[in-house]
C-alpha cells in the first residue's frame, strides 16, 4: 500500500532558478541561500521517496486567461520545462507517473473534488525551482513527480479550508493505492511578497514565522485563515500559501517537524521551506 | 470569505480580481503573445500595427507604448502576464518593480536588501496615512 511519508512546503522564486542554471549559487547574493538546502537535500535523500506530489501554480506559462482551472492534474509520463520567455530551465525533464496519476484523479472526483484532467501541459519555474532546491543539480530527477496545478493567479484563489480538504482526500487516494510507494507531497509559493503596484517590495517575517510554526501548532486553524489576510499582511502574490494547505492537509494530525529555512530577501521574495515528517511513520 | 469589493483599503495592490480579469483579457493576451520569439519581433519591429491586433482600450494601449507598468496594472493588467512584455522590453524586473513603486532600481534594491517594505504603516490606506504623518511630524 502507498503512503505518506512526508511534506515538504518550498517557495519557487523564479531568481532562484537563475540563480542555479546561470552558475551564480556561490556569488555572495546567493550563498547564505543556497546554503541553507545543502540540510533539505540530505533530507530529502534520507526519506527516500518513490513519487512526489507537487502542489504548484503556473505563472501564464501553459495556462493564459483563457481556461482558468482551480485544480488540474497533470496525467501523463512526462512534462517538458517550459520556455518563459529565457529558454528552458536546464533542467531535467519531468518524469510523471500515468497510472498514480489516473488513480489519483479519479479518487479525488469520486471523493467530490472535481480535478481538471490535463494530459499536455509544460511546467514553469513555480514546479521546477523546488525539485532544485530539495534534489540539487542531477542529470535525472530521482522520483517521478506528479504535478497538481492551483489558480492562485486570479481572485478568487481556493480557500485555505478547501486546499486543506484537498490534503486530505488526497491522502485517502494515497492509501487507497494498492502498491507500496513512499510519497512525498510538496505545497510551494510564497512566502510574503508582493510583485506589482506602489505596495511592491513587501516582507513580513514576523508573519511568515508565525504561519511556519502554526503548520505543526495549529494547522487547522491557520487553514482557516481568510484570504484578506493573506494579502494585507503577507503581500498579494503571499496567497500562493495556500497552496502549503494541500501539503499540510495530506499528512497526519501529528507531524515531527524535521527542518526549516527562512532567509530574505530573493529577489522580490521572502524563501521559505519546511519539512514535515508523519509521526511514527517510517 | 471577502468579495474582491472589500480588499479597496489595502493601499498600493490591485487585485487581480472579476472587475480587472475581464477589464485586462485583451490587454494580458497582448502580452501572453510575447512568449513567442516571431511575436516579439514583430512587436518591437512596429508596436502601433502590432498591437491593432488586440482590442485594447486607448488607456492601456498608451500604459504599453509608454511602458507604463503601474498603469497596465491599473487597467486590468496581471503582473506575471505585463512582466512578459516587460522581458521582451529589456527591462529587469527589479527596474519594473522601482518604476511601480515610484523609485528607482538603486532604492528599490536597497530596500530589498534590507529586509524589504515593511509592513507597519501599510496595511491599509488609513493606517500609511497616520504613518505618514507621524514621520511628518517627527
């Protein structure tokens, strides 16, 4: 039987990116940053996963505003990293899973979570940056990734509560599979920031720490947390923590948390990471 | 859960929201189609014919000929969408942001830098006022 091994919440700042394929990591913008994984990577390798679920939006790269899916999944073997407008990430190609795939989405609509199915689709920086920052430079991912996409581009985003609920379905889908398969579920975005009008620039660490520490504290309280929230304090484009409601929601009331990064600023950009693991799980 | 109508008092952000979704369609399609090498050629080869192609309002075909990134934004541009006219442009992100901000790049990378806005005196419109003032004061 597959199950849950543990969650991971990464945000995908696209300077990252650069950063890594440009060979900039060791230049003194970087280095504390990069740094800072050198401890997620060895995670990472020591729970050993088979799959990982990534939860992520897409920046207008394979959607534009004319099909605005609030969740979609992607179903196929493999997923090209998209040119956003720079080339390509050097990066290797997304591997996915068809078969965890198809059973995922028709568990997730069976259990009334209504997945738009994507067969084609390339996948921008928002899923790419974070399997460099938990896996490093590799010629191959060392897990096929499943990519969930979430609209977090246009008002309104789902709720905390609803992408929470999410996590939770997912998880049943999960048990429900009947090989056994160690998954990890990634939530990515954030954490505050804010990318456009007079209000650009924004950082609030005071309230990122705090949304860090209620993930093991209270996190479904703080999947409870309003929208308008998000936005004031943490930025407009800090909604994308939303998404960290689907990771936390996949795993178990009780989480051990493993390790955490918070480091200012990249880019734009306040960079988060948190790593979760189930209690009792090995 | 807030309607888009109540998120007016935080200053300096614009929702991407109904109103500017269906106000900046054309305008963000416009700007999608720089994703596209021959598109940005063509754009940058003649912008006044090129941008006859999109329906846009006079407001936001002159924010585009202007590159006048707060005024796309105003008109229902999407910041992921307006930054890819942006790239195609030669401007940074972090020249867009200042410009945005009503800065420039060296201030606005400073303040990166040094931990980014804050955000005591920007959470709403009344609360920068009273923040304003008081540094007025001081």
């Amino acid at each position: 039987m597959a199950k849950i091994i543990a969650g991971v919440g990464c945000s995908h700042v696209p300077a990252i990116g650069a950063a890594i394929d440009l060979g900039k990591t060791q230049d003194d913008y970087w280095k504390s940053l990069f740094d800072k994984f050198k401890r997620s990577q060895e995670i990472l390798a020591e729970l050993k996963p088979d799959i990982v679920i990534e939860v992520y939006n897409d920046h207008g790269t394979a959607f534009s505003l004319q099909y605005i899916p609030t969740f979609a999944m992607g179903v196929q073997d493999e997923f090209q990293p998209a040119d956003e407008g720079w080339g390509p990430r050097r990066v290797p190609v997304v591997k996915g899973n068809s078969e965890f795939a198809w059973h995922l989405v028709e568990s997730l609509i069976l259990s009334e979570f209504d997945m738009t199915i994507i067969n084609e689709m390339e996948v921008d920086h928002g899923l790419t940056v974070p399997l460099s920052l938990m896996f490093g430079q590799v010629d191959a991912w060392p897990c096929p990734v499943i990519p969930l996409c979430v609209n977090v581009v246009t008002y309104p985003a789902p709720t905390g509560h609803r992408c929470f609920a999410l996590g939770r379905a997912i998880r049943k889908a999960v048990e429900e599979y009947p090989k056994d398969m160690r998954v990890v579920v990634f939530g990515t975005g954030g954490m505050s920031h804010q990318i456009h009008g007079e209000r650009c620039g924004l950082i609030n660490s005071a309230w990122d720490k705090q949304f860090l520490d209620r993930l093991t504290s209270d996190p479904i309280g703080l999947s409870g947390v309003p929208h308008k929230q998000y936005v004031t304090e943490a930025g407009a484009e800090g909604i994308e923590l939303v998404m960290w409601h689907v990771m936390r929601g996949a795993l178990n009331d009780d989480v051990d948390e493993l390790y955490r990064v918070y480091h200012v600023p990249a880019s734009n950009t306040a960079v988060g990471n948190i790593i979760l693991k189930n209690r009792g799980v090995n | 859960m807030s309607k888009s109508e109540e998120y007016a008092d935080i200053p300096g952000t614009y929702l991407f929201d109904k109103r500017a979704c269906a106000k900046g369609y054309h305008l963000n399609n416009f700007c999608m189609s720089m994703m596209k090498e021959e598109n940005r050629k063509a754009f940058l080869a003649d912008e006044p014919t090129y941008l006859d192609k999109y329906k846009l309002t006079p407001e936001q075909r002159k924010a585009v000929l202007d590159r006048d990134w707060l005024r796309m934004i105003q008109e229902g541009g999407n910041i992921y969408y307006v930054s890819k006219l942006g790239a195609t442009s030669g401007y940074t992100f972090e020249k867009m942001a200042a410009s945005m901000a009503g800065t420039t790049p060296e201030k606005y990378r400073a303040m990166m830098l040094g931990g980014g806005r804050s955000i005591e005196g920007n959470r709403s419109k009344a609360e920068q006022a009273a923040e304003s003032a008081k540094k007025g004061n001081s």
